[in-house]
C-alpha cells in the first residue's frame, strides 16, 4: 500500500513528498500556522503553582 497526500489523498510527487503539490503543502503549512492543528492541554485543578520543584 503506498502513502497518500494527508491534504486530499492523491499519489505524493517526490519534489512535494509527502504531499502531491504545492497547493496542498502550503495548505498544511498555512493550518500549522494559524494554530489548527494545535493540541489542547489541560491543567491540573490546582494549577501550574501547586507543584515545587525545590528541595
């Protein structure tokens, strides 16, 4: 089974790997830019200043 472009599934070109053009390599640069494709993070119920790392 070979890859697939991630942006629209298309075969890859090997000068946009691992996407299959330059319009879907900019697309995916463009989500990471804006913050898309950001991870949410979740706090603790305390907060970041509970925990010390002093001894």
């Amino acid at each position: 089974m070979s890859a697939k472009c991630p942006m629209c599934g298309k075969p890859p070109q090997p000068e946009y790997r691992p996407f299959c053009s330059r319009r879907c390599a900019d697309v995916d640069l463009q989500r990471w830019l804006t913050g898309r494709y950001a991870v949410p993070a979740q706090e603790d119920e305390a907060g970041p200043e509970a925990e010390s790392y002093e001894d």
